[in-house]
C-alpha cells in the first residue's frame, strides 16, 4: 500500500514508519518539524519506498492518492502542547479534518492517534472505552486534552456522515528508543536525571500512578487496529500501575544511578490514576503488551546513554 503518515518524524511516527517499510509498504511521512526531528528518520534518507515533506497538515494539501492514512500529528509532551497550545489546538481540529478529507477523497483507511487524557483525572479505574472521561476544559491542559477529545468526534462524524474506514487508538504512556530526552515526560526525565547523577523530580507526594507501554507493544497493538473492523476507540497501553515513586525506583536499579529523588508541586489537573483496561483490545485484536516496564527500561538503555553523550537533551526537539 501507499500510506501516509502524519507526524513521521516524531518518536511514534517514526517507529510506526520503520514497521509499514518493513512490511513492505511505501511511506509519505509529513511532519512540519514543531516537536519532530528528522534526526528520527535519518537512516530512512535513502530508502526506496520513503519519501519526508515538511509540511503543516492545518493547512490545505494533496498528497496525492493514498490507501491509508495514519494521523500521529500533535505535540504530546506536557511542556511541549502548553508552548504551542493554539497550535495544538489547529491539529486536533483543522489538522484532523483535512486528514480525513484525503481518506475520504482516496477511499482510505484513516487511524487516528488519540490518547489516554481523554479520561482526564478518572473516577472509573481501570479506565475502559466507554468510560466519558473526567477533564477540565479549560485548565492548562485543555488544549491537549479537549484537541484530542474533538479530534475523535470529528473521526466519528466523518465514519457516518462520509463512511470512511476509521480507526481510533487511545494510546497510554508509552517509552524506548527515539522518546526525546528533554521532553518532559517521566521516563526521559527520570532516565537522563538519573545518568547525570541528578535527583530525580517527583511531582507531588509520586503516589500517583502511571502505566507504562514500550513502544514496540504500542505499533504492533496499532498496526493490527488498523486493519480490523472496530470503528470505536480501543486502549493501547500495558495495564501495569506503577506509582512515580516505584518508577523512580526501577530506573535507579536499571541505571545503577545513586541518584536522591527532589519533590515538587503537583502540576493543575495531573491525573491521580492512569490504567488502561485492555479487555477490548485482547478481544478484537488478540493483543496484549509483552515487554514489562525493567525490561523496557533495560532495552532503552543505550539510546539514552548516547543521548547524554552526545549532550543533545539540553535542548528541546
């Protein structure tokens, strides 16, 4: 197939990119480069089947025919969607629909990337699909939490107004290789921290809980939605709770760190809870995460190693 990926040169975008070139797909990734980094696709310059534009999917553009269409595009770091806050606004809303126009014009299937905070601070845990969330809609976090909120209605509208062929992941905390070391989310922060020797920084009293999906269980648990019948959203995250402070914890051991841990005020509308119930996706897709969270770590290892060899995580992608 011919298929578009949208946000190709972030750390999922990426990684799904390698699986569709691996299967034998081709693969236009589009990404206007606000969080992605090309560094992500650079042993992709000079494949065959790959081709990269720089472009903005919130503005109007014509890939061409396709046959799929993957839309991985938003900032998804908390630092990173409270900097560019309208724009990820845009690509939740103008963003989605003109990446559901080319699906609808090519006849092609569309996945939609959407994401855990659309349960926002949960009263139901585990959290389920039909479960409608608890968010705030115009704390700091809005913008991306209620972009993706909208971005899953307008996925919704066009599968019955126009019967496109959507799919739509809720994805969970996910981490590896290529999850930028500066960009604010607990592993990196906790990896890079404990490498430099620093404490690591616990929000809150770190009682909080998080469940934590690697990222190759992620794109083996899209790729199959992709291809089956399920319309509705389905949990993609591995159903492991671990509070911040037993992550904090293993990355200590993993890392072999001495590192103290440094608490700091809880940030507005940081979730008490976050587990996904996965029963959905065992189901439809016969999918369930394999790699646990110290064998995750264990295997990011080295990608962040390099990364503080390089001295690259003091500035953001």
């Amino acid at each position: 197939m011919h298929i578009l990926v949208t946000g190709a040169a972030g750390f999922l975008g990426s990684h799904l990119t390698d699986r569709l070139l691996n299967e034998g797909h081709s693969v236009l990734g589009a990404d206007n480069l606000s969080t992605g980094n090309l560094e992500n696709l650079a042993h992709l310059a000079d494949h065959p089947r790959f081709k990269f534009e720089e472009l903005d999917i919130c503005t109007s553009f014509d890939p061409g025919p396709v046959d799929y269409v993957f839309n991985l595009a938003s900032p998804a770091s908390p630092p990173e969607y409270l900097r560019l806050g309208i724009e990820t606004l845009h690509v939740g809303s103008i963003g989605v629909e003109h990446t559901l126009e080319i699906a609808a014009r090519s006849n092609a299937g569309y996945l939609h990337a959407s994401t855990s905070e659309c349960y926002g601070d949960p009263h139901v845990h585990p959290q389920n699909e039909s479960y409608w969330g608890n968010v705030n809609p115009i704390g700091p976090r809005s913008v991306y939490d209620e972009s993706k909120r909208f971005g899953e209605a307008m996925v919704m509208a066009y599968h019955r107004y126009h019967g496109v062929n959507t799919h739509m992941v809720r994805i969970f905390n996910t981490y590896g290789p290529r999850l930028h070391p500066g960009d604010g989310r607990v592993i990196s922060n906790f990896m890079m921290q404990a490498l430099r020797g620093e404490p690591l920084t616990v929000y809150g009293d770190g009682r909080q809980t998080r469940s934590f999906c690697y990222v190759d269980d992620l794109i083996e648990g899209i790729v199959r939605l992709a291809q089956s019948s399920e319309h509705l959203p389905v949990n993609i995250g591995n159903p492991g709770e671990f509070t911040i402070l037993e992550c904090a914890q293993t990355v200590l051991e993993v890392t072999g760190s001495k590192s103290e841990l440094r608490f700091v005020d809880l940030p507005v509308d940081d979730p008490a809870r976050r587990r996904p119930d996965i029963t959905k996706a065992r189901t439809l897709l016969e999918w369930e995460p394999r790699i646990q969270l110290r064998e995750g770590l264990e295997k990011s290892l080295s990608y962040f190693r390099g990364k503080l060899a390089q001295g690259s995580a003091a500035s953001q992608p």
